[in-house]
C-alpha cells in the first residue's frame, strides 16, 4: 500500500499499469515518438533555413551583378532624353529661322537646297530630305503658317514631335516598366497568400511560449500579420 499526502492508503499501482491504462513502457514510448516526430521536423526546419539563406545569397550576388548593367542600359535611355528637353527651344528657334531662309532663297531666285528637314515619310527613321520645301505655300512669304508642313519640318522637330512619341519610351520607365524596380516588381513579390501561415496552428505548452510558437498561433498571440515572405524585398529608383 502507498501512503498519500493526507495519510490515507492508496492501493499499490501493478507493474503493468491498472486495466484499461498504459503502462510506463508504453508511456515512455509514446513520449519517445512525440520528441522524435518534432525533433524531426524541427532538423527539416533547420535545413530549410540553411537552404534558404544560401539562396538569399546567391540572389544577393545575382542582383548586384544584374542590377548594374540594368541600371547602365536605363541610364543610357535617359541621359540622351534630358538633354533633348534641354535643347527644345534651341529646336524650336531654329523652325522659326527657317521662315528667313524661305524668303531669302525666294528675293534671290536661288534654286540652292536648304538642307537640315526629314522625309516625314520614311515612318520610324530620322533620314534628311534633299531640301527643305514649301509645296502648299509661297516661300516668299516665307512659308509661314502652312499646312500641312510635311516638307519643312526640321529634323530636331521630327525627331522631338514624331519619332520620339513612336518608341513609348516613357512605358520603360512606368510602373512595372523594365527600368523600374520597386515591392510591387514580380520578384519582389510574396512568396504566401495573405493570411498565411495561420493554418500552422501550435498550441504553446507553456504561458511563456517563444514568439514564434505565438506567431504560428495566431489565437493566442493575437499577431496582427502572418510570418514575412522569404523573398528580398528592394526599392531601387533609377532616375
């Protein structure tokens, strides 16, 4: 007989447990088994990590390798582009100085070309026509106001006005463009759908659990957000 704490006599407990309990072979066995199911996924987490942090940085690696040469492809758009906006009003003086031309060559009976207007025919190519020319007007008045003004329009102009608008340039540089980078660029995106991974329930065993076993239960430590995407997140502005 066993003595218990208020000194009543407790029956002796068989060395095989009382019918209907498991004996304390079977219940080291169940504990055996519980410790090396989480044991064992807890080595798969590990390595999971390792992994993980080995493709972080072999994407570190890829992006300051790519990033680069992308970013000196960009800059090579934009730079000539800024100083085209730069030099619009020394464009557009010159097609004004073109009505003085007209009325020169006009007082003067000259049949000398006057160089420097495109072929607005030639559709996404800057190519220079023999000379610039007043089909629809009369050059003594010094072609001014014309229209159409197909055959006296500067090259700066056509390239500025026609040529340019043709290539979207400005689509490079838009959202999800090639030259923009930013959260919401398809590889910075999330590896989870939202909400995830709260179906990953662990009951913690203790009040003083870890905040990851509270972050996989999002009832008991009231996480307002699921654990980050193992994804590099990068803000990069080009311009």
């Amino acid at each position: 007989m066993g003595v218990t704490h208020g000194g009543e006599v407790a029956p002796e407990i068989p060395p095989g447990g009382l019918p209907g309990e498991v004996g304390p072979s079977k219940l080291q066995g169940v504990i055996d088994r519980a410790n090396g199911l989480f044991e064992g996924d807890f080595q798969k987490l590990v390595d999971v990590h390792r992994q993980l942090r080995t493709l972080k940085q072999a994407a570190d690696t890829d992006w300051k390798q790519h990033s680069l040469a992308l970013k000196k492809d960009c800059d090579g758009i934009i730079a000539p582009l800024k100083k085209l906006a730069r030099r619009q009003k020394e464009c557009l003086n010159a097609q004004g100085m073109l009505t003085s031309l007209f009325r020169d060559r006009a007082a003067t009976k000259s049949t000398d070309p006057i160089p420097g207007c495109a072929d607005t025919r030639t559709g996404k190519e800057l190519v220079e026509s023999p000379t610039c020319a007043c089909a629809a007007g009369k050059e003594s008045e010094g072609c001014k106001d014309v229209q159409p003004m197909a055959d006296h329009v500067l090259l700066c102009s056509h390239l500025r006005d026609s040529l340019l608008p043709k290539q979207k340039l400005e689509q490079v540089f838009a959202e999800g463009g090639r030259c923009t980078v930013d959260l919401g660029t398809r590889f910075n995106r999330e590896l989870l759908r939202p909400g995830q991974p709260e179906e990953f329930s662990i009951t913690p065993s203790s009040e003083g659990c870890s905040p990851l076993l509270l972050l996989l239960n999002p009832q008991q430590g009231r996480m307002p957000r699921a654990m980050p995407a193992a994804v590099i997140r990068r803000t990069c502005d080009f311009l």
